[in-house]
C-alpha cells in the first residue's frame, strides 16, 4: 500500500509536449505527397523502360527534377515518422528503443538524401 497522493503518481510522466507537433507533420506530409505522388510518378511512369537518355532528359528538366526531389524527401520523412510511432509502441527496453529510433533517423536520413542528390546530379549535370 501506498502513502503517495494520485498527484505524486503521476508527476514526471505526463506529456512530453511533442506529440501534436508529430501528429500534425504526420498529417501535412500525408498530403503533401497526394499531389506530390501524382506529379512524380506521371513522368516516372513514361520513362520506366525507356533508354538511359530518355530517363535522363525526362529529369534533366526543371520541374520534373524539382517535382521528384520533393517526392523523395517528403516520402522518407513521412516513412521516419511513421516508423518512428511504431517503434515507441512497440519496442521495448530504454537502449533497444534508442537504438531503434537512430537507426530509424539516421537510415531514413540517408536513402532519403540519396535520392535527392541522384535526382540533382541528373538535372544540373545530365547524368
């Protein structure tokens, strides 16, 4: 039994006051990639088997390339912070869980900013 008010329970496990924050750049992404996904895959679709320079004069171009680089950054962080609500829920033990959300971060960062850069490296320098 014990002595401790309801209040004492409770003190240091309310909210982390970041959860709203999350919710609502969860949800501008979500749809930000609806028109996003539309524009990307548009181009992306007339070029899958198509030669080398056919792909590569498709992305050469401003809008296409700008399009596709949105596409990419905003699909990546939408699947880190989707994975990222998984992991709090259901991974389990302080170090698992921090080692889970950087790996979560850090691999989301980098395929993310890859295809960023093959994007770019093909509009400024064709290839």
């Amino acid at each position: 039994m014990s002595y401790r008010t309801d209040l004492a329970r409770v003190v240091g496990l309310g909210s982390a006051r970041e959860g709203v924050g999350h919710w609502w750049s969860q949800r501008v992404t979500s749809v930000a990639l609806i028109p996003l996904t539309a524009l990307a895959l548009i181009p992306l679709a007339g070029a899958i088997g198509e030669p080398r320079e056919v792909v590569l004069e498709t992305y050469s171009g401003a809008f296409d390339a700008v399009v596709m680089m949105l596409f990419v950054a905003v699909t990546f962080r939408h699947l880190q912070q989707g994975l990222q609500v998984v992991i709090e829920d259901y991974v389990h033990g302080t170090v698992k869980r921090t080692a889970a959300l950087l790996a979560n971060t850090m691999l989301c960062a980098f395929f993310g900013l890859s295809g960023v850069f093959a994007v770019a490296r093909i509009a400024f320098t064709g290839g």
